[in-house]
C-alpha cells in the first residue's frame, strides 16, 4: 500500500515538471508577437513534396529568353504569374512615336505602308475671252462662243503613295497623281458665217475642243512634330499640258480651216507643308487634313499651227521661264478595318498660279495667212481644281 502511494506521487511530480504545462510556458508571449517566423527551411513541420507533387507544380525558373509564353511568366520574386504575350511585343517598338499609324509606317515592325486613290476632280474653266463671233453689218459682231463657256466635267485619274517609315519620328513618302481625261467642247453654227480670230477663219461650222492634263510627283521628308502633327518638307515635279483646237465644217473642194494651239508647263520646285489629325473616334475612326505650298520654277512653251481658208498653213512659239504657285489642302476620312488595312474617302483643293493656258495665248498670237506667224507667252493664267478621292490603305 505505501509502495503503490510512492509510486503514484513520483508520476504526478513528473507530469506536473514535464506535461503541457511546461510547454504552454514555453511558447512566446504577445510581445513576442513580432519575431520572424521560421523559414520553410527551418521549420521541422512542413515536408519535403513528393515527386508527384513537383510534377504537377509551377516548372522551375527558366533563363530570361525563356522567361515567357503566351499565358503565363516568372515574376522578380521566382512566383509564376499570369500575363499577355501581345502586353510583351508591344514593349518592344514604341508605338507612340508611329503616328498617325496610317501615315508613316504604322507601328510594330511594319516600315513600308502603300496607298492607292481613285481621284474624281474637275477643273475649272479658264478665263473668259471670246473666240467665236457672227460678223453684223453696222454693230458689233455677235458673240457665240465664250472660253468659260467651255465647262469641264469630272475626271478620274489614279493617285499612289508609298511611305518609307525612317524611325519612329521620321518617314520619307512618294506620291504621284495624274489626271489625262479634262476636257470640253463645243459646236456653233452660223450663217452666213463665223468668224475665229486671229486672222480670215470663216465656216458656216466651227467645233471646237479644250483638253488638259495634269500629273504630279512629290518626293517629301516627314518628322512627326507632336502627336497630332507632321511638317513636311519636300520637291515636287507638276506637268501641266494644254490642247485647244478649233475645226471648220468641211466643204467639197476646199482647205478644211484649222486652228491647232498646244501649251506646256514643266514645273519644279520645293514645298513645305503640315498633316493633322483633326479628329478620333476610337481606334476604328478619325479624320486627317494637309497643306502643301511651294514655289516652282515653270519652263513654259506655247506652239500654234494654223490651216486658214486658203490652206495657208502658219506656223508659231515662244518659251519662257517663269516662277509658279501652287497650293493643295484636303480632308480625309480613314476607316481601319483591320491589323492593317484601312479605307479611305475624302476631299481636296488644289490651285496653280502663274502657268501658261491654250486658251490664253490666242489674242497673242498672229496667225495671218501669207504671214511670218509671230507669238507672245502668256503665263498669267492659273487653274483650279477640286473634287473627292477614295482608296485604300495597306
């Protein structure tokens, strides 16, 4: 009885040194609250993962050219994440300085971009001059032709363009536009006759036609300004080619009368300039202006044959340089319907001073049968033109 007493007190004084009351002694007290936890390293609790579970763990941390994919990355910490591969190549070029992105080369890596119009312009009449009269005896001969009554319609001509994107600043561009189809007629009778100066050209018959084409080739540096706007500076080649031809009625048995006036202008010179985008809507839509001026020297010429009533045939030029104008402003509306192509549609004026018309030189030019012709250029004349364009974009 006493031993099992003994024995039953000596198990009690170890609980009492030994049990949970010495470990609850142990842990820290809140104002221990603030030490570092252990690190996974030191911690005895926390298990080496089995092979099965590495297999399915994030893949151990590759070298910085592996160091992406289309979903997921590592981020500084060695912590797998999610990301945008897209987020990525865009921090590759910076697009910020590729506008406007449909002018100058876009952005990514696209250098070249390509444009194609179809331009619809009319030109305006020149200017007004009378050419073809019925005589009246004791009063004034009777007008019935005037120059500006000779109106012309609205002409198709191609307009190409291809941008060389330099850096994201800069870009070198190449444009050329033509238009060959401008012209207008007209056919007067008269009895007994008409009269066509200079000289004897009468016919109970006269048709007459007025055709002019006009072509364009720019070379043109580009330097992005801010975010809006670009100035230009660059040469421009502009051809300005003129026919006007006066025809009477054929008559059995005698010279058919023929007035035949052909002016030219080759014009070369430097331009400056500015495009702006005047207007966003979104990333699909915006709207986009240019100016251009420059000063050109013009090698102008006029040649004039002439066939009078008699079949004389006369014949006259002169040439001349001179200094020429020409301005061009425009609008245009851009539609991007794709990573890269847009659509196109817009207007524009264009206004050339200082050039010689067919039309022009015919009060200064003496066509006299039995005659030395003799001719003055004329290159005060100036032509305006307007219309729409539509295109695309690559």
């Amino acid at each position: 009885m006493t031993t099992s007493v003994c024995t039953a007190a000596i198990v009690c004084s170890l609980v009492f040194a030994f049990g949970p009351g010495s470990a609850r002694a142990e842990r820290p007290t809140p104002a221990d609250s603030t030490d570092r936890p252990p690190d996974a390293s030191e911690s005895p609790f926390i298990e080496e993962p089995t092979e099965v579970e590495r297999s399915t763990a994030s893949p151990e941390p590759r070298d910085e050219s592996q160091s992406w994919d289309a979903t997921h990355s590592w981020d500084q910490h060695g912590s797998w994440v999610e990301s945008n591969m897209w987020d990525r190549m865009e921090s590759w070029v910076d697009c910020s300085s590729c506008w406007p992105k449909h002018l100058g080369g876009g952005c990514g890596t696209s250098l070249w971009t390509a444009t194609a119009d179809v331009l619809l312009l009319q030109r305006s009449a020149a200017r007004s001059q009378p050419i073809l009269f019925v005589p009246a005896i004791g009063i004034d001969d009777i007008i019935v032709l005037d120059v500006d009554d000779l109106a012309f319609s609205f002409e198709a001509g191609p307009r190409v363009s291809l941008t060389r994107r330099l850096h994201g600043e800069c870009s070198i561009e190449v444009n050329y536009f033509g238009l060959y189809g401008a012209s207008a007629s007209a056919v007067r009778d008269g009895n007994p006759g008409i009269l066509f100066p200079p000289g004897v050209f009468v016919s109970t018959q006269f048709a007459v036609d007025y055709d002019s084409e006009l072509s364009s080739t720019e070379l043109n540096y580009r330097h992005r300004h801010n975010d809006r706007v670009e100035l230009l500076v660059g040469m421009r080649w502009v051809e300005l080619v003129e026919r006007f031809d006066v025809v009477g009625a054929e008559v059995m048995g005698a010279p058919t009368p023929h007035y035949a006036m052909r002016a030219g202008n080759s014009m070369y010179g430097f331009q400056l300039g500015t495009y702006a985008k005047l207007f966003e809507h979104g990333n699909r839509f915006s709207v986009d202006g240019f100016v251009k001026a420059g000063v050109f020297a013009n090698g102008a010429y006029q040649r004039t044959v002439s066939i009078g009533n008699l079949g004389t045939v006369v014949a006259a030029s002169d040439d001349e340089d001179h200094t020429a104008f020409l301005s061009e402003i425009g609008l245009t509306g851009v539609y991007r319907f794709g990573d890269r192509w847009t659509a196109r549609f817009g207007y524009q004026v264009m206004w050339i001073e200082g050039v010689a018309l067919a039309p022009d030189q015919i009060p200064f030019t003496n066509m006299i049968p039995f005659t030395v012709g003799t001719a003055n250029l004329q290159t005060n004349g100036s032509s305006l033109y307007h219309g729409v364009h539509l295109g695309f974009e690559a």
